[in-house]
C-alpha cells in the first residue's frame, strides 16, 4: 500500500472498509502529479493495456482496444436505488437499495484479489465554485485512472477543496471479467453512492462523468434548487466584442461537440465563438435573477467518427496530443484512422477488434462509437471563463435531435413554459452511443431521458418552479441539423454554417432579430436570417429546411402521448395544457 495522501478520516474509513471487502493486492492513492501518470503509462502500456502511439504524429496519445460487447454505455444495467419505484420513475430501471448492495458486495467480495486498487480524488467543477462536488472513486483499471486524470481535475486539489468534510461521492468500479451477466452501474442518490461493475468503457466507468455529474447530480440539484443538464456551453462574441452566453442539449452523438468548437464561415469570420464545455452544465440562479452555468468536466470524451477537419477542426487540433483512443483503427506505423476522418480510407488498417482490415472489408474500421479522451486546456478555442468558479451567465438554452423529417431548422419557443415542454417533447434518431437498435425514433426529453436520477415528472415540475427564481430566464430554442430531402440528403449544410442558426439566436436574445409565429414557435423570416455567401443555398432551401407540414406535425403531436402517458401520474399540469395548445394552433 502506498501512504495516503490525506489525513480525512471519512475518506481513509471509506477506503479501508472497500479494501476489505474488494481484497486488492495493493492500494495506490493517486495524486494526480505528472510524475505519477508517466509511471502509470508505461506500466498500462507494459501490460498491453495501451499502446503508444506514433508519438512524431501524436506527442503523449495511446491507444485503447475494449472487450467487443463493452463498447457503450450499458443503459439496460443501469439502475437507480431509491426506497421506491415512483422515486425512481418510470424512465428508470429501478431496484431496492438494500438488494443491490448486497448483489453488488457479493460480485465486489474478493474481485480485486491479484489486482491494484487505485484511489482516485476528483473535482467535478473548478476549484472554489459553490456548485463544485467532490469525488472519490476506487478501481482497479489503470485506464479509468488515466481517463479521470483527463477528464476531472484529479488530484491533491480534490483533498483540499474537500477539508476535513464527510460530503464527497463515493465511487467504486470493479472490472471483475467484463462479462455483461454481472454488469450494473448502480446510483444510490442518498447515499452520494455509485457501483460500477463488470465494465471498462467510459460512460460506465469514469464515474464523475454522467453517474456524478447528471444522474446524481440531477438528484442533487433538486434537492438544492439548482440544474444539472446533458448541454455543452459556449461564448459567442459578436463583432462588436459583446459575449452571449449559450448552452445547448442534444443526445449523444448529435454533434454537441462540434457546436460547441464551431468556426464560423468565411462570411461571419469576424464571429468568435468560444468553448466553455462540450457535454455538461450545471446551471443555478444567481443572485442577479440570471442563470448562470459552470462545466464540471475537464476534458472531453467525444465521439471520433466524423470528426475531421472540415467538421471540426478545432478538434482535431485538441486530440493531436495528450489523448487517449479507444475503439478506433491503427494504420501500420501507429497513427489513428476511423470512417471519416479522411476522405479515402488508408490501404490497410488493423481494426478495432485488432484484425487487417482494408476499404473492402464488410465492417467499419472504427467502432462506430470509438472515442478520443482528451485534455480541455488543449482547445484552441477555450474560453477564458471555462475555470471561472462562479460561471457565466446564460442567456439561450437550446434543445435539438437528430431528426431526417418533420423538425425545422429552427424556432423559438413562446416563453419558459412553453420552452420546457418542447424540450420535454425532444426526440432522436438513436445512434451508437448507447447498446440497442440505431436509428429508431425515441423521446429524450432534454437529451435527459439516460441520465435523469429521479422521477422524470418531477424533474419537469423542478424546471417549471425554477423559473419563478429567474428575472431573467434565457430564451429557448430548437433545432435540427439533420433534415433530410426526398432523395435522402441533408438539407442543411451545417457544421460551421450551424453559426447562421446561432446568430439569429443570439440577436433574438437581444431583441434584434425578427420573426414570425407559426404554430411550433417563432421562426426567422425571410429577411431575418443571414445567407450571405453561402454557395448552393437559396431562400428556397431555407424554406425547405424551415417546413412546418401541418398533417405532418398533427402525426408528430400525437406521438407526444407516448411519453405523456408513461410519466402521465407526475407529469405537471401545464405540460398537459400546452399540448392541447400545441394541438389546438395545428
């Protein structure tokens, strides 16, 4: 056993009682020094862990190759632990805490026998901010060690935020086989409690990630009287020097990440837009009446394929160094390739499976959901405000799907009730993000419906309420990138002309753009959103992209009741009239 590095009685009980049960050969208190992650790379890459990458191509990247049914978040193994099911909700999968703990400590008893367990202290938020938490996670994979050192700020500074206070979040992972028979990612809200087992992909492992920072953060939040949301933030800076501030929900895979790093076109070059976080947002009233927001994380565990630079650059310039790739293909001398990183593939690849592939092999390269981890502070584009503790003020919030019909590009919801049931009514095309069918349609309110750690009736009511604790509540909007023509094309070019979408959204919150209502919200008119430049898109293609069908939309209504009806015993009032309303302007 290394020596702790802290003398917090309730960490080193908590320690010691799961080093008891989980009977690790060796316990390493990590302390985030750089010392400590060279020493921890070299032995993962020893044991075959990670490979090192071409380090002349990529300076300080690995290589990380999963187990092939360990590849997404588990959302069938995932659990929430609360004395009843209607605490949990009907979106959840739900179990007694007592009868999880004791399946767990019977999977946990003994399994980290031959094996290290690392301490790993954490901060979810930057050092000082009242939103931040801490956390303290034990596992047994150096790859999770590594990954939290990315994508928390893990360390001694998480003992030093925390004191000698007891309210910490306690986290254990045990890898056991990686058999998904005993895989559960289990949240106990009331004990500030998550159980990881027979796991090792990111979204079920790095527990500060959507076990802390969504599903018992949402817990927490409201409890607190605060907002804990799957949305990225970003700084958009006018011409003029003026900053607006946005966050924006859309599911996994929907391009959160390169909205939030979007470079705007040639035409509004003089656009900055600045990237605060890509996945999360904790969001609480401040005393201005203003909603103001902090991202927890520090670093971003984003989606590779696709991610080239025309879509993203800024991106690409991020994972250039100090990354760690999982489930993506390795050309022969060490670099990283998967499906649309170029526009030809190489002549031959090891795949994610680590067999020869080439352009004709029957299967992608790269796993669809193969991902890059990588550091916040190498962004290009990082806002200065990205570590500021007492967050920054939002003024927009924007929900959006992946949707190939019915959804504009964008309009404006009336007011904030209104607002929160077009979020509540979200939906998207599944992706690889998650196990289960891609391309189905499902209703993910707020891009919420994986992570929400309680009833979500209630977290619609905590939305609402909120509201009455804001002077100034942000405008919200929807949007969809992803419409597609009668011939299966998209419509909308996107990516960094997404920042025409974003302009308007910005001048609407200051009351400098026009629009027009139509039964979904206020839309930008003709003359109200900026096409200037843009090669092969007219205002006959804006109205494509922009087309409200009303018999269309009389369908899209009614497939509203689905989730209305699942939620319907919690579901509030106003929601329930807002759809009649919805129904009544159609």
């Amino acid at each position: 056993m290394t020596k702790p590095n802290t003398a917090n009685p309730a960490v080193l009980r908590w320690v010691e009682e799961t080093a008891k049960l989980c009977q690790p050969d060796r316990v390493f208190w990590c302390d985030g020094s750089e010392s400590e992650k060279d020493a921890l790379i070299d032995e993962a890459v020893a044991r075959g862990i990670l490979i090192r990458l071409n380090q002349k191509k990529l300076p300080g990247c690995y290589y990380h190759r999963s187990t092939v049914d360990d590849v997404a978040r588990s959302e069938a193994r995932t659990f929430i632990c609360v004395p009843t099911s209607e605490e949990a909700g009907p979106t959840n999968n739900w179990m007694a805490p007592a009868e999880m703990y004791s399946k767990l400590r019977g999977l946990c008893a003994g399994a980290m026998r031959g094996r290290t367990m690392y301490v790993i202290p954490y901060l979810m938020g930057p050092l000082g901010s009242p939103l931040t938490k801490v956390g303290l996670e034990l596992t047994d994979s150096i790859y999770v060690v590594l990954s939290m050192r990315i994508m928390t700020r893990m360390g001694q500074i998480a003992y030093e935020h925390l004191g000698q206070g007891e309210d910490f979040n306690h986290g254990l992972h045990c890898m056991l086989d990686v058999n998904p028979k005993n895989r559960y990612i289990a949240h106990f809200p009331q004990d500030n409690t998550i159980i990881s087992t027979s796991s090792n992909y990111g979204g079920n492992v790095l527990l500060g990630k959507k076990c802390l920072a969504l599903r018992i953060g949402s817990w927490l939040a409201n409890k607190e009287g605060w907002l804990a949301e799957h949305m990225l933030i970003l700084s958009a800076e006018s011409p003029s020097g003026e900053k607006t501030y946005v966050t924006a929900a859309f599911p996994s895979a929907c391009g959160k990440t390169n909205f939030a790093m979007l470079v705007p076109p040639p035409h509004l070059a003089a656009w900055k837009i600045r990237t605060i976080g890509d996945d999360i947002a904790w969001m609480k009233p401040g005393a201005d009446g203003r909603l103001y927001a902090i991202n927890p994380e520090a670093g971003y565990f984003g989606v590779a394929p696709g991610t080239n630079r025309r879509t993203n650059p800024n991106a690409m310039d991020t994972i250039s160094r100090d990354t760690i790739y999982t489930n993506v293909a390795l050309t022969p001398d060490l670099d990283v390739w998967w499906e649309g990183k170029t526009d030809q593939p190489p002549a031959e690849l090891t795949d994610w499976k680590g067999n020869r592939w080439t352009p004709g092999s029957p299967e992608p390269a790269a796993h669809p959901n193969s991902r890059f981890c990588a550091p916040m502070k190498n962004n290009p584009a990082l806002a200065p405000e990205a570590d500021d503790p007492n967050g920054v003020p939002i003024s927009a919030i924007i929900f959006g799907g992946r949707r190939s019909t019915a959804i504009p590009l964008v309009y404006q919801a009336f007011n904030w009730i209104h607002g929160v049931y077009v979020g509540a009514c979200m939906s998207s095309e599944t992706t690889a993000a998650a196990t289960g069918e891609v391309g189905k349609i499902r209703r993910d309110p707020m891009a919420m419906l994986p992570f929400c750690g309680y009833n979500m009736g209630q977290y619609f009511r905590h939305w609402l309420l909120l509201r009455k604790r804001l002077c100034v509540p942000p405008r919200i909007f929807y949007v969809n990138w992803f419409r597609r023509d009668s011939t299966g094309k998209f419509i909308w070019p996107g990516f960094g002309e997404n920042m025409r979408v974003l302009k308007w959204i910005v001048e609407r919150t200051h009351g400098r753009a026009d629009a027009v209502e139509t039964p979904l919200g206020w839309v930008p008119g003709p003359r109200d959103f900026d096409l200037g430049g843009m090669s092969g898109f007219d205002p006959a293609a804006m109205a494509k992209a922009q087309e409200i069908g009303l018999e269309e939309w009389r369908r899209e209504a009614l497939t509203h009741d689905d989730l209305m009806l699942k939620l319907y015993a919690d579901l509030p009032k106003e929601l329930l009239f807002q759809r009649e309303l919805l129904v009544a302007r159609l």
